[in-house]
C-alpha cells in the first residue's frame, strides 16, 4: 500500500522553490504526481523552463503543467531581480528540456489530475495564487478532492514586497481572495514563520563542497542570491518555499492556529 502523501506543487520557481522541489522529489514521504508553473518571480515562459529543467536534472518524469502568465485582473506587478534574470540566478542548465511539458488545456489537465487520482491531493502553492483560483472559479467541485492546500505567503507582522504586502500575495491579491473564500482546508505559512528558518554561511559552504551534482548545482543557484541578500539578514538566507513542504512532512516541529483571514483590496 502507498502511503506517501500525493502533492501537487503549483510554484514559480525561483531559487528557493528549487530547494522546496528537489526536497519534495527525494522525501520517502511524499509523491509529487504534478508540477505547476505560474508567472511570478520571472515571467511564466522563464519559470515553466526552469521547472522542466530541475525535473529533467533529478531524472523525474513527473508532468509540468504551463499555468497562468498573469494576474486575474491587472498587470504584473514589478519583481525584484534577487532571483537573477532566469529566476535560478547565475545558474544556466546546458540543455533546455522539455520532455515533462504540457502546455495545452494545462489548467483543465490538472482539474482532471485532481478529479481522478485515487485519493485526495495536498496542493503546495508557494508562488502567486492564480492558478488554484481559476479551478476553484471553474472547479469548484475539487475542493472536495484537495485534502489541504498549503499556502507560503502574507505576513502578520509586515510584508518583503512592501511594508504591509508579501510578494506571492501581492502578485495577484484578486486570486489570493478567491482562494481565501473557496473555504478549501488551508494552511497559510507566512514570512512570520519562514523567517524563523534559514541557512548560514557554513552551511552554504558545506553545500558547496558536496560531490552531489545535485548539491553542487543548488550551491551555484543560492550563490548568487546571497550576494544580494544575504548580508541584509544578519549572514543568514531565508528559503521561504522549503517551509511551506516541511509544514507537509514534518508538521510536528510547528505551532498551529486556527484564525480568520481575509484578503485586502481596497488599496490595490
């Protein structure tokens, strides 16, 4: 009997969402049965290639469904250039793979995913919400199939896109509302909580000197983020994405708390 808990990432990777994938392909925990890109660190086109990419550089043949390139309403909004012009920083991969794609209906394909697997999905959504939106828009029956979705975003305290705004929310607050409201088992994992973990120089260096070309690779993707950020957070590098996985396999190491949320538009 399969015991792994099934998973649907919806990501736009992203460096720490490459940390959050490959953590999630190896767990003995989880079987990851769908990758979803959505426009969000780079642009869709960028964040779709990467995720084809770190699949294809893990040997996983798990399907990347091209999401949503774009907000519900609105445009993009301004990101930052932490995670370099390729959303991987500096790092390049030698081939462009596209083995794992589906491009077409890709929405639709994954409506059908979660419709007919054998046993309710967990949904890791750790980029911008615009995906899980329209099928809770157009699906609004599978919410009966999604045994949890786990959501990286908002903040309690303050926000890193703005003082009172997190970036994966920030992106597309329409879909983020819609989600909120679809009254889906949620789990928000805020930059109050993914603050509190992070990695330091030594372990950068440790990952530096693995013999993984898997380490190796990660180590080249971090490096060039930590050059832009690293210093700003008391030589340490926060990998948001990662905890939102962990609140999946490991949720005994947090405390939880059942609170009303809602999502602000007025000012948008």
């Amino acid at each position: 009997m399969n015991n792994k808990i099934p998973v649907i990432i919806d990501c736009d990777p992203g460096i720490d969402d490459s940390f959050a994938l490959y953590y999630a392909l190896n767990s003995p925990l989880l079987e990851v049965i769908g990758v979803v890109s959505v426009a969000g660190n780079v642009p869709l086109t960028q964040t779709t290639a990467n995720a084809c990419n770190l699949l294809a550089f893990a040997n996983s043949d798990v399907p990347v469904f091209a999401g949503s390139d774009g907000p519900l309403i609105g445009l993009p909004i301004k990101t930052s250039r932490s995670h370099g012009s390729s959303g991987l920083g500096n790092f390049v991969f030698p081939d462009h793979n596209t083995d794992n794609l589906v491009e077409h209906q890709a929405l639709e394909r994954v409506a059908h995913l979660i419709e007919t697997y054998e046993r309710p999905i967990t949904v890791v959504a750790i980029g911008p919400l615009t995906n899980v939106a329209k099928l809770m828009l157009v699906y609004p029956h599978l919410k009966t199939k999604i045994q949890q979705l786990v959501i990286m975003g908002g903040g309690i305290v303050s926000g890193n896109y703005s003082s009172s705004a997190e970036f994966n929310i920030a992106s597309d607050p329409y879909a983020a509302k819609v989600v909120i409201d679809a009254g889906l088992n949620c789990t928000i994992v805020p930059l109050d909580t993914t603050e509190t973990c992070h990695f330091d120089q030594a372990w950068l260096l440790a990952l530096q000197a693995s013999h993984a070309s898997k380490a190796k690779m990660l180590f080249e993707i971090v490096n060039s983020k930590t050059e832009v950020n690293l210093m700003k957070h008391d030589d340490v590098y926060f990998i948001h994405d990662l905890v939102a996985m962990l609140v999946v396999t490991k949720p005994e190491y947090f405390d939880f708390k059942e609170v009303h949320v809602d999502v602000e538009l007025c000012g948008h």
